[in-house]
C-alpha cells in the first residue's frame, strides 16, 4: 500500500518524463518515417505524450532482428536456469518502480491508482516472475514405447512470436503473453493498443536493463489496421498471440491462413453469466455482482455483465445491488480513493452512451444510472448503470458493451439458467451463487466457458489456465499450460542396435 495522495499523484504526473520512443533492437528510436501519434489522458483529454507511430518498414526491422537473435541461439538456446535469472531480476525492476509503471498506467488508460498500483503492476510482476521460476523446473518427456527404442517428445520454441494487446488492461496482458513466450525461448515483437502504449515502451527497457539480450522484445506503437495487420502477415512471424475483440480475432485467424499458417492464439470478448439461486449468500453475491460489472469501468473481458437473478429473490436482491452500485461512481483516477476512472477515450464513451439508449429502446427498465458525470473537465465519465427487465434475446445481453452496463435477467429453474447462460456466442468466464453443492457443481459444469466462480467472481491466480471457449477464443494464458502456446512439440525416435 502507497500513502500518496491526490496532490502527490497529481505533482509527480506533472513532472514524470514519459518515453514514447517504440523499442527495436535494445533501442528506444523513432518509426523509421518519423510518424507520430498523441496518446491521450481520458480523466482530461489532454495529450500526453507523442507516440511513435510504426509502419511495415519498422515492423520488418523488428521482426530481423527477433529473427537473428532467435537463430544465433543468444536468448533460445540460454541454459532454462539463465533465463530464470534474467525474468527475475526484470520482475525485481518493475517492482522497483511500481509507482512510476502504475502512474503511467493511470495516465494512460484512466484506471484508478489504487488498481493500477496494488493490481496490474504486481500481477505484470508475478507473471513475469512465475514463468521464469517455472521454466527451469518444466520437464520434456519420454514416451512408453517398446524397449530397444527412446522416443523423446521435446519442446521448443516456435521463433519470432507477435504480441497484440487491447488498451483494458495494457500492462497486465502484456506481461501474460510476453513472459511465457521469452521464458521458453521464443524473441517477441509486441504492439501494444494504439491509445495505451506507455507501460510495454517502459517495461521494454526495464527487461534491457535486466539483462535481456537486444532484440528479444521490441514494441512498436502504432495502429491495428496497418502495422498490426503487418505483423499478423509476415512469412517469418511463427507464432501470433492476441487479446482484443471477437471480430479482429477473426481477422487475425484470416492472416495467418492468408500466409504462413503461424500458430494463433486468440483471447477475446465475453457476456458472461452471473448466476444467482435463491439460497445463495447474498449479501455477498449483491456486493460482487455490483464488482464484477463496474470493476475497471466494465472494460474487463470477463465482467459479470449479463446477471441472472432468481425471479423469487429478485426485488431484493437488485435493492441491495443497486445498493452497492452506488459505491462505484466514478472519479478522479489519481484519487487513492477512486474506485471507477473514466472510459479510455470518447469513442468508447459514445459506445457505452448508445447502448443505454439501445437498452431503453428495447424495453428494458433503466433502475439505475444511465448518464454521463463530470469529474474531472475534460474526461469521459459514465455511470454504473443497471437494466432491470431484460430477457435474453435484447442486444443488451448479447452483445459486449465493454462499459459500466448491467442487464438483469430473471430466471425460474436450474434448466432455465443453464440455457440462459449458454444461450451466447461467447464463452469466457461466469460464475454461480448457491449455498448447495449439487446445484453449485451442476452449473459450473454446464455453463460452456473457460473461467468458471462459484460463489465468487474473479477468482483465479496464475496457478491456473485462462481464456475462452466458443468465440471467446482458443489457448490460454498464465499457468504452465500458456507455454503450450509457444512451442512446438517434437518426437526424436532412436532405435538400438
Ligand atoms: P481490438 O480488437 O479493437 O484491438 C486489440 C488490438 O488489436 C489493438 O492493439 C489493436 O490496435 C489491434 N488491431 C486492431 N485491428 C487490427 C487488425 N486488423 N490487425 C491486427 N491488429 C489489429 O480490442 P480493444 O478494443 O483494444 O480491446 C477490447 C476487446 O478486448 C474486448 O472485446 C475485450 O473483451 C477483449 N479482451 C479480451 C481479453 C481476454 O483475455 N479474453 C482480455 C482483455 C480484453
């Protein structure tokens, strides 16, 4: 925990020295044609910082030099017990300068201090910390095969891997892709989302000063359609990770089928079921039901958003939701006390704003919030807004929002809730509410996602697997099994004489 206050978070924003350089090569340099792009603070709208813009021509030296560092065996080839080494003192760094990362991060994205300091910057560390610890105590494996033969199954890496990353939680998510993939050897180029880069620019350098050999991480600002789409493309990127939208994941698949068939790994978006049954413990389900949507502005992949309610407990149990949804009003992010900031840019700010008006015209009753705020001149603040009243079919409850929009469905039956729940073409996370074990275990077996609670809500470490079923995406990240993601599997058969 950080004693700062508002005023000290607001002087140190003022004099912070912001790197908008893209990385290439062990180097911060300008996009080879000196293009550039602000980046925004979304509490004010003012500019940041100018942010080097990439191109094709910077994505091609990037990904040379991924290349020749990944064949001269420098980083691939370092004994598992040497990386360790390095991952570990690069975690040591970003905990050295947790406050920086995590004003950048404020800054950058709007989130609040108090998440960006006691969340996303020791999760970034943890992971990064974790993957390197794992990787010199993860075993390669001998087949049961006949007794005058050896057949090994190895791993190994796949090369040069592309990083593409949204702006919801830019730190974290960088760190889940880039940390599995460098401890098992692989170089990476990451482009971070075109509105959120700082953190990935500073952390590049944090790993250089780590020991991390030139050209194992590159980041490269700059936009989705071009440079994004560049990298998704190159005939000598062998591996593609991304997290970000449905329909851009599509896209990504489509690339790599268009050239060299890299292996694509995709997390993507959610409308996840928050389901709650009579018996549950509800004081503690209203108060999580509240976190689950307003938490990070409802820009989280996994938020609770569609909350079905069983119908004999639902006037109550929405007065206490309702209750507790009071507690996530927005405010100034550098407020220690802040537990919403601002959506990350107008644009999205204006999507959130169409959809209340889309949940209205469909009738859904609007039971609280539902308007802009001003906390801050200049930011793009929305309320923590719940829908009573919906059914299923609404646009409300089946298209992600990625905003502070709850849609509440009530439900009657065990059966019904389970179909409710599926009845979506995602399948990321969800969680169920019961006191019976029977009921508890059923759901969370049948709801069709890759995250499931019970009686909690974002639960989960980096002990464990994480990412979607359906069109929420395929792969996981964190855990051991984020390295299958990155390496190939090999068989060596020897037979004896
Ligand atoms: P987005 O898909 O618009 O952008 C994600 C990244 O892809 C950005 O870096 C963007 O510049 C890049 N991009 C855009 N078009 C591209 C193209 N044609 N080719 C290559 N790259 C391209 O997503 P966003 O708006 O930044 O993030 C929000 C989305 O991310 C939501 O759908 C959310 O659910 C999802 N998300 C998923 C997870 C998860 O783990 N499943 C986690 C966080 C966010």
């Amino acid at each position: 925990m950080s004693d700062l206050t508002l005023q000290d978070w607001v002087a140190r924003a003022q004099s912070l020295t912001i790197e908008g350089r893209a990385f290439i090569d062990g180097a911060y340099v300008d996009a080879a044609d000196g293009n550039t792009r602000p980046t925004q603070n979304p509490a004010t709208g003012e500019v940041l910082a100018q942010v080097a813009s990439c191109g094709p021509v910077d994505s091609d030296r990037a990904v040379a030099s991924a290349k020749a560092v990944f064949e001269a065996g420098t980083w691939s080839n370092l004994a598992p017990a040497e990386r360790k080494k390095v991952m570990v003192r690069w975690a040591e760094l970003i905990e050295a300068n947790a406050e920086e990362l995590a004003l950048l991060e404020s800054l950058d994205v709007g989130k609040p201090i108090s998440d960006t300091l006691n969340v996303d910057v020791p999760a970034a560390a943890r992971t990064i910390r974790w993957s390197g610890e794992a990787i010199d105590k993860f075993y390669d494996q001998v087949a049961p095969t006949p007794h005058d033969t050896l057949a090994l199954v190895t791993r190994l890496p796949l090369g040069v891997v592309a990083a593409i990353v949204p702006w919801n939680f830019p730190f974290s998510t960088t760190a889940w892709k880039i940390a599995p993939a460098i401890a098992t050897g692989n170089s990476v180029v990451l482009k971070p989302a075109s509105n959120t880069p700082l953190t990935a620019l500073r952390v590049a350098g944090l790993a250089k000063e780590a020991g991390l050999p030139d050209g194992v991480l590159q980041v490269l600002p700059g936009p989705g359609g071009s440079l994004g789409s560049h990298l998704a493309k190159h005939m000598d990127v062998e591996g593609l990770t991304f997290t970000g939208s449905t329909p851009v994941g599509k896209m990504l698949m489509g690339y790599a089928g268009e050239s060299n068939l890299k292996r694509t790994f995709l997390e993507l978006g959610g409308k996840s079921p928050n389901i709650v049954f009579a018996d549950a413990n509800l004081e503690k389900a209203a108060a999580m039901a509240a976190t689950a949507v307003f938490y990070n502005g409802g820009q989280t992949c996994t938020a609770g958003t569609r909350l079905l309610v069983q119908r004999s407990i639902h006037d109550e149990f929405m007065a206490k939701v309702i209750e507790h949804a009071q507690g996530w009003m927005p405010g100034n992010p550098l407020d220690p006390a802040t537990s919403m900031g601002p959506m990350v840019d107008e644009a999205q700010y204006n999507t959130v704003a169409e959809y209340v008006r889309i949940g209205c015209d469909e009738g859904a009753t609007l039971a609280f919030g539902g308007k802009r705020v001003e906390v801050t001149a200049g930011g793009y603040y929305h309320e923590p807004t719940i829908f009573t009243g919906a059914n299923n079919q609404m646009r409300i409850a089946q298209e992600e929002i990625f905003g502070p929009v709850m849609t509440v469905i009530p439900f009657d039956t065990e059966a019904e809730a389970i179909a409710i729940a599926n009845d979506s073409i995602f399948g990321l996370a969800g969680a169920v509410w019961s006191r019976d074990i029977n009921v508890a275990h059923r759901v969370a077996k049948a709801v069709r996602v890759g995250t499931m609670g019970i009686n909690n809500y974002f639960g989960g470490d980096m002990t464990v697997p994480f990412g979607g079923f359906k069109q929420s995406g395929n792969g996981r990240d964190k855990s051991m099994h984020a390295f299958d993601d990155y390496t190939e599997l090999k068989t060596t058969w020897v037979e004896f004489d």
